[in-house]
C-alpha cells in the first residue's frame, strides 16, 4: 500500500489556480525588479558624474592659469573617459567653444536644446534627445579665476536606455525565471499528490451527482493511501453492502452465511460450556468476552467491560505484581488464592497474546485447581506419613537387634523382651505393607473379594470393638440400632469391616467431644443397608461430590487438623460397588453427615 | 560422676534401646516421652547431651531443641536430633539456628550414637 502524508484538503482546480496565481506573481515581481534596477542605475551614473564635476572644474580652473586655453583638450579628453561622460566642453566668454571633446565643434557656438530644463547650486541641467535618439543630460557649470568669470564648462550624460539594462541583467534572468517557476512547480506537484483522493472523491462524488437517486454502482473504492481514503473506501463497502437487499443474495451466499452464523454460534456454545474460564480481553484490558464459567470462579463482576486486571486484584492482592505491565510477556502462568467464607479456592491463570501482538488484546485461560492442588498435598501427606510409618518399627527393629549383636552379658530375660518387640514391630510393617498393597491394588483395579458365609451378629461385633475405644475416649453417644434378627450372610467380611470401621471411625474423628455417632442396620433376604449418621461438621455442598476420590480431603480446617490419607472412603466405595451396592453421602455443613451403603444379597453364588 | 543424657521420643521402645546403649556406655539416663516432659525434667535437672526424636506429638524436636536454648543453663548444652525424615541434609542450617550438633536418621545404630556423644564430651572412648 502507498502511504502518502496528509493533505491540504485542496482538490486540483484550487491547486491548478494557486499555482496560476504563483506564476502571475512572479512575473510582476520580475518586471518590478526591472524598472527598479534601471532607476537605480541612471540616478548612479548621473550621480557618479556629477560628483567629478567639482573636481573636474577645480583642474580646469588651475590648467587655465597656468598655461591658459592652450592645453585643456588632453584633460577634458581624460575626464571624458574616466567619468564616462557623452562630451565634455568649454565655452568661453565669448560664446564658442575654446575646447572640446569633438575638436570638430572648436569655435563653434553650443546648441540650445529644448528640453527639460532645472537649475540649482550654480549648474543648469538640460535633458534632451540628441540626434542619435539617445537620452541625455547636459550640465552647465560656470569656471571662474580669481573671481573673474572664463567661460561655463558643459559636459553631457548619456542615461542608460531601458533595453540597455535589460541587456545587462539578461545573463541572470534564465536562473531569476526558472528557480522561482521550478519551486512553485515542486510545490504544485506536493500539493497534488496530497490531494489526489480528495480529487478522486470529487471526480466520484460529481458521478454520483448525475446518477438515478439509490444507485451506487458506479461508485468504487480508491487508492488508499491515508485516512481520508481510507474512510472513503470503507463508506462504499457500507455503501454496497446496504444496497444489496437478503433478495439480491445467491444460494451460495445465503448458505455462506448460514454456515458461518452456524459456526459462530457452535463456537460460543463450547466456549460458554467448557468447565475451564475463558475470557478475552482488548488493549486496555477490559473484558470483550467472558464465558459463565469465568464468572462462577472470578465473581459476578466478570462481565464484560470489567477490567480483569482489577477483578484478579480484588480477589487476590499478590496478582498486581503478575499483571503489571512490566512483568507482560514473563510468566504467562500465575496461581491466585480466592478466599471464600470457609475454604480458599486456587484459580490457575494463563493470558496470551491474540495472534502474539503486541497491540491486539490477551486470551485468559482459568482453571480451579484446588481439587489437584488438595490431591497433590494429599499424597505428599501420605508419602511422609508412609515413610513415617516404613522407618520407626525398621529403627526399632534394627536398633534392638544391633543391640543384641554386640552388646555382651543381656540376660536371657532382657534378650526375649528385645526379640518380642523386633517380632511385634516386624508385624506392625507387614500390617502396613498390606495397607499399601490394597491401596495398591484398588489403584490398579485388581482387588478383589471373597465372598464368604458371614455370621453378621459376630462381625459387628468385630466392627463395635474397634471403634467402640475412639467414641469412649472423645465422649461420643453411639446409638446401635439393629435388627432383631441377624441372620447369616455371603460377604467379604474383612473388607465389609474394614469400611464399617472407616465410616464409624470418620465418624468419630470429625464429631466434637459429646456428639453423636447412630449405625442403623436393615437387613432382608435381599439386601444389608446400613447407615452411619454423625454430628460432625458436615461436608460443604460443593465438596460432596468429591469426598469419594482418592486423596480428596476437605479444605475445611476442622477436616485437616485430623491425620488421614484419603483413601479411607475411596476404598470403601470401590469395596462396596465390587459387592454390587452402592455407597451415598446427605450432609448438612455444620449439622453432621450421613453415609448410606446398600449391598444386594440376592443373586450371589 | 558421669555424665547425664536425657532421650526424647514418643516412640517408647526406641528410647529404650537408646537409654540401654547409653547405660551401658556409663551414663546417667532419663527419657521423656514428649517435648513438654522433657523441658521439665531439663529444668529439674543439668543434663550433659539431649537427645531428641524429630517427629513428636505436643512439640517438635527442633521446637524442643529451639525452647532449650532459651534455658540459661542448655545455651550450650550439645543437642542431637532423629529424625525419619532426610533432615540430615538441613544440618548446616539447623546448626547455625539451633547449634544442633549432629542429625541421624532413623534407622540408626544405637552404638553410633554413643560414640557421637563421647566425642562430643570428649569422653576417652
């Protein structure tokens, strides 16, 4: 695209005029100079003549007395030539000339022209024509000696005719004439190409003007090459686009634009549905698009002409240092901490250039990572309590049986007391290697069950003394509320007990001092359900969805300030769905919980 | 006299062996089961060398070793600290915060054990 830079906003009749008028000026600047020139240059050779008059005089004056007429013709001869005068004379006081210039007039009496005549100071000056037809000026001035009048000297002047100085100044008009006429011509051609659209506008304009009312078809774009054209160009695009009615379309066209509304639309249907914010921002970073999930994780405010960089600030203080224009570019990736009235949630915040300019708008990319957050805590957590757990019965069992291998003289007692510790710390780290594995195996999918015929009376017994110790120690009422009849069923026991054990003992865990913790039990021919109700703390709306991952644990302070891994209801889940049943959770913040199992018995080989 | 050690562990059979060794090795020994237990008995009595588990209930052993050095008489009292975790390699800075003067990590020799503290008291070994 040619750039050119702004115009006048002249169009190329007022130019053609301007410059038209430039010209005229300058001609008459020119004859100005003339005249001015050839005034100049008379007044100088009248006045150069003049001033040797007096001197001239004073010569002749001193010539006389010293040798009298005889030898005046070589000075006036001199003075002709130095002064540059037409002639020079002496006229004596008898009329004639004594001497002369042209020796011819010697004796001769002086003409009298009639002419312009003026006298001042002692000289008479006449101006007349000579028979050449040259312009001249005769001055008169009287000589005296001693007081004594000899005779007038004349000399005359021949004043520059106006070709003459014409003729003089015509080696510099060429150079006078053509600068002048080639700046205005470098300027006419400047102001031209600035003004070319507007005249291409007017030519249009003028074309418009003498077509039928509503017709455009005639008008089109032109060069762009600045604002003017620009904006010209983009009113004949409107221009056309408002003549062509939706019944002037083709099929083509029509289905063209079908598709592309489509798309559009398919396109803001993902955007408003993914779970992950997106949003887009302009130059000054205010929100052009945002889709619902942007609102759900920066606040209702998030719409659009809000200011992003102050919605992340008003949530988080520490994003101003992340936002600054400074640190654009850097780190595209920042973690924000929103506070919430219970729990903090962590927002994963990306931006992106459009298209990697510098000056379109940014892309911003949001995601809730509090959940992977929590998860990765989680399994840090376990990892340190598991290596907790591998070391101290290995340092007790490497420290007891070093002790016995070097120390002498234990006595036997003292010898048995130190191999029945290395023997119960020994089963403590099988019983946790077996932990391991089953969290192992259920991370895998390989656990399994054994179904076996199960005295259910005795195996709540089982569950009852294992938990039974927890709820005493923190004052806890545990209501039992079984069924008369406990008949025989086909269960894994262990692992039925094992998650009996882990919701009862949850139960315990998270239920201040002096609650309650209620296990209600049904069983029928068909099916076991029990049900294991608390006045714990309860579990947030938001968070019941998640309790059953692995490694979600509650961003409830109250949840974390206990030990736990985790795991505990993820493996009861997958316990009870390999029985065929099904695990729920009602809970109610700050009112308690309760965790519903049904596990069909009807169909099991 | 011989010189008096105090062990700090929750983990009872540990300390045990640990009291054994250093009975043995002719010290005066007396063991506490957390950080609290352990800040009175060291008020009660000038131990010679604390030894103490990191990972305790009530208070932590670098919380212990950090209150014991607030006591007038344990400004300079030798500290040793276990630990199941790999702290062995924060010593350079627990040494110059705490003046903790050696790290084990569990498992550990007991005897390894007393001969850091001989060397520490400069006892001829």
């Amino acid at each position: 695209m040619k750039v050119c830079r702004p115009n006048l906003g002249l169009p190329r009749k007022v130019v053609s005029y301007y410059l038209l008028f430039c010209i005229i000026a300058i001609c008459w600047l020119a004859v100005g100079v003339l005249v001015t020139t050839h005034t100049v240059l008379s007044s100088q050779t009248i006045g150069s003549c003049l001033s040797k008059l007096d001197k001239l005089s004073a010569a002749i004056e001193l010539e006389y007395l010293r040798s009298g007429t005889e030898h005046l013709q070589p000075l006036l001869m001199r003075a002709k030539s130095e002064a540059r005068l037409n002639f020079c004379g002496i006229v004596s006081n008898d009329g004639v000339y004594c001497s002369h210039t042209r020796e011819e007039l010697v004796g001769q009496t002086p003409l009298e022209h009639g002419g312009h005549y003026h006298q001042s100071e002692g000289v008479k000056g006449i101006r007349y024509r000579d028979s050449n037809g040259a312009q001249v000026c005769e001055y008169r001035w009287p000589l005296m000696v001693n007081h004594e009048p000899i005779g007038t000297l004349h000399i005359g002047v021949v004043e520059p005719e106006m070709w003459q100085t014409l003729a003089e100044v015509a080696p510099l008009a060429p150079l006078a004439i053509l600068v002048p006429l080639a700046l205005v011509g470098a300027g006419g051609y400047v102001i031209s190409r600035m003004t070319s659209p507007l005249s291409e506008i007017s030519k249009q304009l003028q074309q418009v003007a003498a077509l039928a009312p509503g017709s455009a078809e005639e008008i089109t774009d032109i060069k762009v090459c600045d604002a003017v054209s620009l904006g010209w160009n983009r009113l004949v695009a409107l221009m056309k686009r408002l003549q062509k009615s939706p019944d002037n379309y083709t099929l083509e066209e029509k289905i063209l634009e079908a598709t592309e509304a489509r798309r559009a639309n398919q396109d803001r249907v993902i955007l408003e549905n993914i779970t992950d914010g997106v949003a887009m921002t302009d130059v000054e970073g205010r929100i052009t698009f945002a889709n619902r999930a942007v609102a759900a994780l920066l606040g209702e405010a998030a719409t659009e002409g809000a200011t992003i960089t102050d919605l992340l600030a008003e949530i988080d203080e520490n994003s101003k240092e992340w936002t600054a224009p400074s640190n654009e570019g850097h780190a595209s990736v920042c973690e924000l901490h929103r506070k919430g009235h219970l729990s903090e949630r962590i927002i994963r915040i990306s931006r992106q250039k459009v298209n990697g300019n510098q000056r379109s708008g940014q892309i911003w990319c949001l995601r809730d990572v509090t959940q992977q957050k929590l998860s990765e805590k989680m399994r840090d957590q376990f990892i340190d309590t598991a290596t907790h757990e591998l070391r101290t019965p290995l340092s007790n069992i490497k420290a007891y049986a070093e002790t016995l291998i070097t120390e002498d003289e234990i006595n036997v007692e003292q010898q048995k007391e130190f191999c029945n510790i290395i023997n119960s710390e020994v089963t403590r780290l099988a019983r946790f290697v077996d932990d391991l594995l089953s969290i192992s195996s259920m991370e895998m999918g390989s656990l399994s069950i054994d179904r076996q015929k199960v005295d259910t009376a005795r195996m709540f017994s089982e569950v009852f003394d294992k938990v039974e110790p927890l709820m005493q120690q923190k004052r806890i009422a545990f209501v039992k509320e079984l069924p008369e009849k406990l008949t025989e069923i086909k269960l894994d026991k262990d692992k039925i007990v094992a998650v009996l054990v882990n919701l009862l003992g949850n139960a315990a865990k998270y239920t201040p001092a002096g609650g309650r913790v209620t296990l209600r039990v049904k069983l029928d021919q068909n099916t076991l359900e029990f049900a294991v109700a608390d006045t714990g703390v309860g579990i947030a709306a938001e968070e019941l969805p998640k309790v059953f991952d692995k490694f979600f644990r509650s961003a409830d302070s109250r949840v974390q300030e206990e030990v736990g891994t985790g795991l505990g209801l993820s493996l009861a889940q997958e316990v009870v769905e390999m029985h065929g049943g099904e695990i729920s959770v009602e809970s109610v913040l700050n009112q308690g919980s309760t965790f519903l199992v049904s596990i069909p018995l009807q169909g099991v080989a | 006299m011989s010189f008096r050690a105090l062990i700090v562990d929750d983990n009872i059979a540990l300390a045990r062996v640990t009291q054994f060794a250093l009975d043995r090795a002719g010290f005066e020994t007396q063991v506490a089961k957390n950080g609290q237990e352990a800040l009175e008995l060291a008020e009660q009595t000038q131990f010679d060398i604390v030894v103490t588990d990191q990972q305790m209930p009530v208070m932590s052993g670098t919380e212990l070793c950090r209150a014991l050095r607030t006591l007038p008489n344990y400004a300079e009292c030798p500290l040793l600290l276990l630990t199941a975790k790999g702290l062995e390699l924060e010593l350079p800075k627990l040494q110059e915060e705490l003046g903790i003067n050696g790290v084990f990590c569990k498992p550990f020799s007991p005897a390894a054990i007393v001969n850091e503290i001989k060397e520490l008291l400069g006892v001829c070994v």
